[in-house]
C-alpha cells in the first residue's frame, strides 16, 4: 500500500535555510520538494565531479573483474595512496586510466604496424640512407606467387625479401635519376623496422604492467572514493533543496515545502518545535503530487522491484503489488514448467544468501519464484524434462492426477480469466469505496458477464457442465449495469450511448484472454528442451567407456542451459501479463515519483 503523507510549508529567514536543510538532513525522514537537475554553475560543478567518480570507480572494478585470480591473490593493500585526500586520489585514477586507454591504443597500434613491418624484415632507414648516398633508390613491391616473373630478375636489380601467405615481396634498386615504370603498383615502405616495432612493444607491454599495477592498488581505495561520491551527491541534495526555495520579502524570507510519512509526524515535528521553524502541516492530497512511498508484507514487498520497472502508482492510487505478486509467482513457475529447475532456483538462492547477503532482498524473492515452479511444475507432473509418471510406478488412478498437456492449456487460460476477473474486481471495489457506488458498477458488470461467458463455453465443451439460470439472469443483469454505468454523464442519451459503446471492449478482453497462452507455451516449450537434452544425454550414454562421462556432461551443461533460457522467459512475460493485463484491467494509471528524504539514498535491503 501507499504510505500515507503529510505535507509541510516552512517560512525561514534566508540566514537560517542552510542550518535548517542539515537538519532536516540528518533526520533523513521528510522529503524537500527538490530540482532534481543543475540549476547553475555549482549544481553542474556538483553533478561533474559525481559523473567522474561513477566513471572512476566503474572502470577500476572492470579492471579488478578482468584480472587474473592469481594476481588477485597476490594483492595486497599498499600505503602509497593513503597520504593523499580525496580529490588528489580521483585526479590520480583519472589520470592511471586516461594513461591505460592511451597505451592499450599504442599496443594495438604498434601490433598492426609490426604484423605489417615484419613482412619485409629488418628495414632500418639508415640502411635506406646509405643506399641513397651510393646513388641508388629502393622500390618495394608486393604480388601473388603466381603472378611472380622470374624474368624481371633479369631487367632489373631485383632481390626477393620474403615469401609468405602466397605472396612474393621484393625490391628493385634503380639509380636515384631513373623514373621506374613497372607493371605494378609500388608498395609503401615500412615507417620503422620490425626490430626497433619489435623493443617498442616490449616497453609499452611494460608499462602496461605498471599501469595495471596502479590501478589494482587503487582498488583498495574504492570505499574512499564512495565515501566522498555520497558526501559530494549529500552537498548537493542540500544546495538543489536550497536552490528550490522561493524567495520573498526581497530574499529575506525563503518558503519551503516538504512531505513526510504521518507515521514520523512526532520525530519531525520534534525537531521543527526545537528548532524554532515556523511551519504548517496538512494532509497531502493528489493535488500536491506528493511522493510515494510503498509499505506493504514482508511477501508483497519483495515484488516491489519489479513493479518499479514499470512506474510507481500516483499518491491516492491503488498499490497494486500485493495483489500481482502471488499471480507473479505462480505465473513465473508455468512458464517455468519443471520441478527440477524450481527446486534448483530454491536451493541455489537459499545457499546464495550465506554467500551474498546484501542481495537478500532478491535471494528471498528468488526462492519464492522457484517455489512457485514447483507447485506448477507439479500439476503436469515434470522434473528435468521428464514425466514422473514414466518413470516411477504409480496406480493408474494416481497418474491422471496429473494434467495433460490440453489440460495445462486450459488451465493458462482459465488462470488468466480468473485474474482478470480479479482485477475488475478489485478496481470495482477500490472505486465504490473512494468515489462512490455508481462507479463500480460497470466493471462488476463485466465480472458478471465474463463468468457467464466462460461458464457458456464450457458448456459447449462438456456435457457435464450445465449454466445453471441464475447466472443467466446474472448476465443480463450485467449487460444493464455495463449500459448504464460506463459514463458518468447526467444525461440519460449519451450514458446509454456510452454504455453501448463499452461493450467493443469485449474486443479487447479476448486479446487479453489470449495474452495467457503465453503461459502453457513457454511451460512446454522449456519440457521439450529437458526432454530433448535427455534424449541426447541416453544416446552418448552407449559410447563405450566414456559413455557415462558424456551423458553426466550433457545433462548438466543441457539444463542448466534450458534453466537460463526458460527462467529468461519466465521473468519476461508474466511481467508482461502484469503490466498491460492485469494493470489495464485494474484501470492502473501510475507516474508517481519515488519518495526521497533528503540526504538519504533508498534502497532494497
């Protein structure tokens, strides 16, 4: 849900607005409205040095990732940085890393250049000089064996330097006054020799390693470096809340507005009473575009990243996220489709949290998705790309428990129509209770049209289900409630006509409907890739010898494959279902901007 919030007015005389800011900070409960962009040439300064410690540091712990495990082993933290401050220590990693950028370029460059040198061997341009000065000039060219003629050695001073990936390189010498007129085109002499190529690589291949070595101990200064980022952005939170300020009484005078959980009502007010402001407080309405803060179950709340890949419901909006998140995680485990891959999602996050945990947050979430797999996965009976009921002996009666693959088909879509369902449902109730009973009415008319039509279908479809007549009755009596409640215009013509009109919207509750298909798809779609990698993994099993190594390798390698491509879909699309079904359906309107206290930076634990 969304934490409701109160909103503050302070009037400060100008002296006192950054003393009172530092306070406000160091509460870290009360959000200042705030420009969240530069304003001027402090706030650009303040924004600069961020984007440079953010670059730094990102690119040091590239390096770190990109060495070696045995140099990281043999790391050990030095004191050559520990006397200078802050800003001394990010001029020095900018300038060890403009420096690695700088020769990593010379290195490849070099390399081309001798890939290219060393064709024509050791050609020093003193040797080059020494034949001028005897009143020669030297021509090199470049031709394919085959178009080679021997008989050019004939006409001209001709020595063959090298031969080499079918082709010939040679040099003709002419005296310096003779204009050379040959039948191919002259090739470009070699800028250095291979030789001196050859030592300059050796030196900059050196440098590198020192290079390298400057920046792996500045790695052990990264917490320092993040420390100063924070205190940097924390500068300028203050300065952006101060800048944001309007002014009065010729810049005597600043008003500032603010917004903070009720629930903090005593911890602020307490610091505003001893400070001497002069403030008002007053309940924050949808007018004022307070910020959101979201406070919802332990289970509920580990849903709320992925809700905020989408937007953040607008204050005095229905939090939808503990009412999606169940749905999520059933969902994700069709998709998923096998016990095998749910029970390694379960295992591996439960021992990735002794591991990792300040990821708990998510570790938690990936337990419960895995969880969810295998309650799905269960329905058709499939672990690792097989059918529990193929492989251990079970009664007959006990093996159609399980679903068959028309019967996950149904299942994904019923799923879908129950939550669609549900989210009419809930919106209906949502808008009877916040803005009246006439504003329900329509999408419980939908709900009642939508079972009765679900009800119809199965009909046809089985001889054992019978519509019974009430909810025929119902039906019609939802068809009135949809013509009479989908426009809340006083006048009785264009509320019938709007009525009329809303019923297209049928169109668009089978495309929805549709939408769930998805579901059994990739569920299947992920047991025939376990099933083929089971199938492979038997065949090698009969190679003689190493047959056994081959099938362990492949069923590894194989579903642990199927387990990154399906947990891949499985994460994708029933966000997917969430965001355009289910918060269409909800009538989900959402952009509400995060709730940040100032100086404080939120974060999932």
């Amino acid at each position: 849900m969304i934490t409701k919030m109160e909103k503050y007015s302070f009037i400060l005389f100008h002296t006192d607005l950054a003393p009172f800011l530092e306070k406000v900070q160091s509460l870290g409960m009360v959000d200042i409205t705030r420009e969240n962009r530069a304003v001027d040439e402090k706030s650009k300064e303040y924004f600069g040095i961020n984007s440079r410690y953010q670059r730094i540091i990102k690119r040091i712990n590239a390096h770190y990732e990109s060495t070696s495990e045995e140099v990281r082993n043999e790391m050990f933290k030095s004191d050559k940085f520990t006397t200078l401050n802050e800003r001394e220590l990010l001029n020095i990693a900018e300038e060890a890393i403009s420096s690695r950028e700088q020769l990593l370029q010379e290195a490849d460059s070099l390399k081309r250049e001798y890939d290219e040198s060393t064709l024509w061997g050791a050609f020093h341009k003193e040797d080059v000089a020494k034949i001028e000065q005897l009143g020669y000039k030297i021509h090199l060219f470049s031709v394919s064996e085959k178009k080679f003629n021997p008989d050019w050695e004939k006409s001209y001073i001709l020595q063959v330097l090298n031969s080499v990936n079918g082709r010939v390189l040679f040099a003709i010498l002419t005296n310096k006054e003779e204009d050379l007129r040959f039948e191919i085109t002259e090739s470009k002499q070699p800028q250095r020799s291979c030789d001196l190529l050859e030592k300059r690589i050796f030196e900059v291949a050196e440098e590198i390693k020192s290079n390298s070595k400057i920046i792996l101990d500045l790695y052990f200064e990264i917490s320092r470096m993040e420390r100063e980022r924070e205190r940097v952005m924390s500068e300028l939170d203050l300065y952006l809340a101060g800048q944001s300020s309007v002014r009065e009484a010729e810049g005597s005078i600043v008003l500032l507005s603010g917004f903070a959980p009720v629930e903090n009502r005593e911890s602020v007010t307490k610091l505003l009473d001893g400070e001497g402001v002069y403030y008002i407080t007053e309940d924050a309405v949808k007018e004022d575009n307070p910020p959101v803060k979201l406070k919802n179950s332990f289970f509920a709340s580990l849903y709320e990243p992925i809700g905020d890949l989408y937007m953040l419901p607008k204050y005095g909006e229905l939090d939808l996220t503990p009412y999606f998140a169940p749905f999520y995680m059933l969902f994700f485990g069709l998709c998923l489709g096998d016990m095998g891959y749910g029970l390694i999602l379960l295992l591996g996050a439960t021992l990735a949290k002794f591991k990792f945990p300040k990821f708990k947050g998510y570790l938690t979430l990936v337990q419960f998705l895995g969880f969810g797999a295998i309650l799905m996965g269960a329905l058709p009976g499939v672990f690792f790309g097989t059918s529990l009921k193929e492989i251990i002996p079970m009664h007959d009666s006990v093996k159609e428990l399980f679903f068959s693959d028309l019967k996950m088909f149904w299942f994904a879509i019923v799923f879908g129509l129950f939550q669609i369902v549900f989210a009419r449902m809930l919106n209906a109730i949502y808008s009877i209770i916040n803005r009246g009973w006439q504003y329900g009415m329509s999408n419980i008319g939908w709900t009642l049209l939508i079972v009765w039509a679900s009800f119809k279908y199965a009909s046809t479809m089985s001889e054992t289900i019978v519509v019974p007549q009430i909810l025929n009755w119902l039906a019609i009596a939802g068809a009135f409630l949809i013509l009479g409640f989908s426009s809340d215009s006083k006048n009785p013509l264009k509320r019938f006509f709007g009525g009329v009109v809303s019923f297209w919207d049928v169109t668009s509750l089978f495309g929805d409907m549709l939408s769930y298909i998805r579901l059994f798809g990739l569920g299947t779609a992920g047991a025939i890739l376990g099933m083929v990698v089971n199938s492979v993994a038997m065949s090698l099993s009969g190679i003689q010898y190493v047959g056994w190594f081959f099938a362990g390798l492949m069923l590894l390698v194989g579903h642990l494959m199927v387990l990154m491509l399906s947990s891949l879909g499985a994460f994708v699309h029933p966000m997917r279902l969430t965001f355009v079904e289910f918060y269409k359906n909800a009538s989900f309107s959402g952009g509400g901007r995060p709730f940040r206290p100032l100086g404080k930076d939120m974060k999932l634990s």
